[in-house]
C-alpha cells in the first residue's frame, strides 16, 4: 500500500470515527434533560477543572510563561477579568487583553 493511500484511509477512519460519535450524540441528546442534577454536576466539575488549570498556569506554570514574574502574570489576569466584564462578558476580549496586558508588561516594564 502507497504511503499516499495509507494518509488518505487514515483520516476517513478518523473522520468517520469522529462523526459516528457526533451522530450518537444527536441521537441520544433528544432523551437528555439539560436542567437534571447530573448535568448541574457535570457543570460543576467542568467549572473546577478550569479553575484547576487556571491556578496551575498562574502558580506553576512551565516554558516561556515561567520566565514572567507572578505579579505579572496576576496583574495581566486581574485586569483580563475586570475587561472580561466590562465587555459584557465577552470571553474573546477577556482573553485577548489578558494575553496583551501580560506581553506588554513584559516587553516595556522588564525589558525581555
């Protein structure tokens, strides 16, 4: 078999395996009550895992984000935050200010 071929039966497998999970999914979600308690817990949980990976990137973070200070890094939050719900909670702008405020900081105020 042709290494050409061999990509190509690759991603039909992947597509189909994707899509068969995304047709079950269709299937199924007309029987699920999105206001039960097992949803609210799914919610919940969902909530602290990204909670979870907030502090870690915060507090521990690793690769080029480690070489920033912590109270850079809180202060580009803090101010992420407080745009996040000046914006109308638009989550683009949040981040995108987060991510500007913590690049700038570093370039003008540190000098990297």
């Amino acid at each position: 078999m042709s290494p050409d071929l061999e990509l190509w039966l690759l991603v039909a497998i992947c597509g189909l395996a994707t899509f068969a999970w995304r047709g079950a999914g269709v299937f199924l979600s007309g029987g699920i009550n999105p206001n039960s308690a097992l949803f609210s817990w799914l919610g919940c949980v969902a909530y602290a895992t990204l909670a979870a990976l907030i502090s870690r990137i915060m507090f521990l973070p690793v690769g080029t984000l480690a070489a920033s200070a912590l109270s850079d890094r809180m202060l580009a939050a803090a101010i992420a935050a407080a745009i996040f719900f000046l914006s109308g909670k638009n989550l683009f702008v949040g981040v995108f200010t987060g991510g500007v405020t913590l690049i700038l900081i570093t370039w003008v105020f540190r000098g990297a």
